[in-house]
C-alpha cells in the first residue's frame, strides 16, 4: 500500500500518539488482578490483539490490497517466509512474557527504562553483523548508556550485589525486539508484505506459542489464561498495545525511523508519572538521574548517527564530482 504524499505533521504527531501508548503500557499491565500470573495475562492481552488485528486485516483485504497474497512466491520462498514468521512470532510472544513479568517484577519506572536500552543492542547487531564501525562520541556514548543502565539496576548503589535479576529480565525485551526487527526488516525489503499484515501474523503467531507454553507450564495454565481473557484489563492492554504497532508502522511512513524513535525517547518519564497517580509507586532520585542520562545518550547517538550519514553522502558526492 504505497504512501502517495509523506508528511511530517503527521509523522511527528503519529510518534507523539506512540509515545503516549508506550508510557501507559506498564502501567495498564501492573493494574491487572495480583492473582493473575505474568504468562496468563501474556497470552490473554495477545488473545485481544489478534481480535482487533482481524478486522484491520479483512478491511485491508476487501480494499483490494493484497500484499503478500498478491505475490507470486516460489516453494523456497514461501518455506522461508513461514519459517521467519514462526520465529519471530515465538520472539515476539516470549518478549511480551518477559515485558509483563518485568514490569511486575523490577516495577513499572525500572522496567520502562530498562526497555530504553533498545538503541544499545542495534548498535551490537549492527556492529556483529553489518560491521558498522562506531566512532569514539559513539562509543563514549554507548559506554555512557551502559554505565546509566548499570546505575539503575543496583538501585543507585553500583555495587554488583544490588544487581536487580528482574532488571535483566527487564532487559531480554529489548533484546528480543531488536533480533526480530532486524529480520522483519529484512523481509520487509524482499516482499510486499503490507505493516497490517506483519502486524496480524506477528500477534496470532505470539499468541500461538504462548498457549503452547501456558499448556505445558502447568495442568491449570490453560484455565487461568482462558480466565485472564476476560478480565477488562488484558482487553484494555491488547488493545493500546495493537493500536502502538499500527500506529508506528504508519509514522515511520511519513519519517524516518531515527526521528520517530526520537520524539518517542522520553516515554519512561510519563510511565513515572502515571505510577505514582495509578500504582501509588515512588520515584526514587536514582531513577530520575538515570532516565535524563539514558535519554541524553539515546539523542546523541542520534545526532551522531546523522553526522555520519551526512558526512557520507557529502564523501559519495565528492568521489562522483571526482
């Protein structure tokens, strides 16, 4: 589905939307019953993604927009499509597991911040696998990043043995998230797969790997998955978090994704707020100073991620002039 006239109003505006459902998203998820488990709420919250992906996913259909049922694909083709969709899909729903039981665990604030640390590991997979050098701001920044990361996971003391293991949990979300949009990326590119379609697979095959876990955690998983689904808050979160996709997907249509992820950077500070109205939490002085690093790091690296794009198509225009 081609974008015929991009605009920056709205991508800016559509990123603003974004930063608002990704600030409240920790909340909704805590306010859930205490005597609903991390896994059920997982898999009942992408039970109600799925039911309101379907019906964007039929209207995109009955337009006439076909996407990647209107593509030709060979037997190859097709059997790697299958198999990058199941395995992100598993990433995906493990990564939703791990976000619910974070946020429950390291508490809504630390969990926000810790998600923050995305740009931290695209730098390693881009390094890894691209081999895209970094430069010493770079650099210094990303050490900066880490130590702000470090600082918050031992509650501000720095010592090792005040290391939160829920902050790590925390931590595989971003960590997942990366892998798997670096391959959807990259799928993105080679067919014409439309962002409703992505969105519709990725949450049904979430939800598909989380009822299979949930079936062999326990005897009564199933049940309490089953039951979560009916609760108003695993309707209200499959909900926000559906509409974020949707919505970042068409923002990064009208800019780039470094300007959208930048107008979404301080999402963590409303997650604060919002816990001391809803969840009677208490911001500590500690988090405060590690978000403004975290966010200071995050815009940097930015800014350095456009010098050095500048100064290449300024070398590439040279080299031709030449």
């Amino acid at each position: 589905m081609a974008l015929s006239s991009p605009s920056v109003g709205k991508g800016v505006a559509l990123s603003m939307v974004c930063l608002a459902f990704l600030g409240v998203m920790p909340v909704i998820s805590n306010l859930r019953p205490s005597e609903t488990g991390a896994l059920a709420f997982a898999f009942a919250l992408s039970v109600w993604q799925v039911v309101f992906a379907l019906p964007v996913f039929g209207f995109e259909l009955a337009r006439g927009t076909r996407g990647i049922f209107g593509f030709d694909l060979s037997r190859r083709q097709r059997g790697r499509m299958i198999a990058v969709a199941l395995f992100t899909g598993a990433l995906f729903g493990l990564s939703t597991y791990l976000y619910v039981l974070g946020v429950e665990k390291a508490g809504a604030t630390n969990a926000a911040i810790a998600i923050q640390a995305y740009p931290l590991f695209a730098i390693l997979w881009e390094y890894l696998f691209l081999k895209r050098k970094k430069s010493v701001l770079e650099l210094a920044l990303t050490a900066l990043l880490i130590g702000s990361l470090y600082y918050l996971g031992t509650g501000g003391s720095f010592r090792m043995s005040g290391l939160s293991p829920w902050f790590l949990v925390s931590l595989g979300v971003p960590l997942l998230w990366s892998i798997a949009h670096v391959i959807i990326k990259e799928e993105l590119g080679r067919t014409p797969i439309t962002p409703v379609q992505v969105t519709f697979f990725r949450v049904a095959i979430s939800t598909l790997f989380l009822f299979a876990v949930l079936a062999a955690a326990a005897p009564a998983g199933i049940s309490a998955g089953v039951s979560a689904i009916f609760q108003t808050m695993s309707a209200v979160m499959g909900l926000v978090y559906f509409l974020e996709l949707i919505v970042w997907f068409y923002a990064v249509r009208h800019i780039d994704v470094s300007l959208a992820s930048s107008i979404t950077t301080p999402w963590p500070a409303l997650t604060m707020a919002l816990a001391v109205v809803f969840l009677g939490d208490r911001i500590e002085s500690y988090q405060i100073v590690a978000l403004l690093v975290l966010v200071a790091c995050i815009y940097g690296l930015t800014l350095a991620g456009f010098r050095k794009a500048k100064f290449a198509e300024r070398q590439a225009e040279n080299t031709l002039q030449v």
